[in-house]
C-alpha cells in the first residue's frame, strides 16, 4: 500500500533537518508550518518552509498521477491558468517558479522502494504522467537551502499568499462568497511558529509569528530570545539527561 501524503510531509520535514545538518546550516530562525486540516492548506498548500531567509510553498500528493486532482479544484486550476499565461509582466509565476513546487511518490512496481520527487508548480500536468524535469527529494532539499536562484524572500512569501488568496476569493471554492472571503482572509492571517536553537544551552525555543510576515520576527544566530520577541510559547529539548 503506498504512504499517505501525510506520511511523505513528516517524512520530508525530517530529512530536511537532517540534511541541512549535514551541509552545515544553522536551526536558528527557521520554519515549517504544516496547514493539514487547518484552512491553509484549502487556500495555499500543505507546507510552509523558510529557511535562511529564503520561504517554499510545497503541496504534496500520495503518487505522480494524483496530482492531476490539483485540476478538480475551481480555485487551484484557476491559478494553474493564471500562471501559465505569456508575458514578462507575469509576476505571480515568476515568483512561483522560485518559490512553489509540488512533491509525490513513486513506489517501484515490487513496492520496496519509495521515491519522493519534486516539480515547479506552475509546470504540472493535467494527466497521469508529470515533466522530466522533477527532482528527487535529495536534490530537492539542496537546492532549497544552497541555490540562491530559488526561495521567495519573506515580502515575496507575503504577496505570492495573497495572490493565492485573492484567487481563492474570486472562484468562491469555499462555498458562498462571504465564506470563501473568510476562509481567505483566514489563510492570509494564520499563525506560524519560528525555531530558535540556543546552542550555548542546547534549548529549542518556539515563536509565535504571522505566517506571511514571520521577517519581523526572525531571530539573531545562536542567540536567546529577546525580550521584545515574546511569547515563547514552548521550550522543548534541554539536552541530554545524566545516565542516559
């Protein structure tokens, strides 16, 4: 049976941590907001990822060919169009070829090794086949954190959510007008939490910030937090435990 989206996310999340480790980059001031089951995930994506500054929408399906299901929503294939119109001054594709993309599954055919690729949003396919143009989850990941021609700077992360919100609105997929309007404006107001690791102290600290403009809270380096950032509203692992 293959994994559920949900399994790929926490999955991907994961790795992310873990690679970036590797490749040396810091914990301080990043993000992932997951908008399962929330009314994010209905007017932008599953997941929200920032790091050094640099933001990800990500929507994630369970194979390659249900991501044709992105063309059964009014508001998805509306904005699907929207980018895919010519011209220079297109400025919502530009910034979704940086900043938007889409990962799915492909098991092999004995389902013993499961894959998990990536495409630029803008370029799926309504079909059970997507471009050969997709990258795996590793290349995916260092692209996201070393390649500065990709990511969408914290302003450009703001406007690219409401332009989501915007098409949202207009098609009304949430319903009637004034409950599309809610569920949009919603979205654009959603809560998120920023990571500070405080290495001296080996303490994780979790910020509360509005998810399109977490720039005005985004933390110094190695750092504690400053008084002016608060709440904290959790502190997690404190290092380990003498005897374990």
């Amino acid at each position: 049976m293959e994994p559920y989206e949900s399994i790929y996310v926490g999955n991907f999340i994961f790795t992310l941590g873990y690679l970036t480790k590797e490749k040396g980059v810091t914990l301080c001031s990043q993000g992932a907001a997951l908008m399962a089951q929330n009314v994010g995930d209905e007017v932008v994506a599953d997941l929200i990822s920032g790091w050094s500054g640099k933001n990800f929408v990500i929507e994630f399906k369970r194979n390659e060919k249900n991501v044709q299901s992105e063309f059964r929503k009014e508001h998805k294939k509306a904005f699907i169009q929207r980018l895919r119109k010519e011209g220079s001054d297109n400025a919502s594709k530009v910034l979704a070829s940086r900043g938007h993309f889409i990962g799915y599954g492909i098991c092999q055919s004995n389902g013993d090794n499961v894959g998990l690729y990536f495409s630029q949003y803008h370029k799926i396919q309504e079909g059970d086949t997507q471009t050969d143009d997709r990258v795996s989850l590793s290349d995916f990941i260092f692209k996201v954190v070393m390649d500065d021609k990709w990511g969408l700077s914290d302003h450009e992360l703001s406007r690219y959510i409401d332009i989501l919100a915007e098409t949202f609105r207009s098609s009304d997929s949430g319903g009637s007008g004034r409950s599309s309007e809610m569920k949009a404006k919603k979205a654009q107001e959603m809560s998120s939490l920023i990571v500070n690791y405080n290495e001296s102290k080996s303490e994780v600290n979790f910020v509360a910030c509005n998810l399109s403009r977490a720039k005005e809270l985004t933390l110094e380096p190695k750092l504690e937090l400053r008084p002016e950032l608060k709440p904290t509203i959790s502190r997690g692992y404190s290092g380990p435990s003498m005897g374990m």
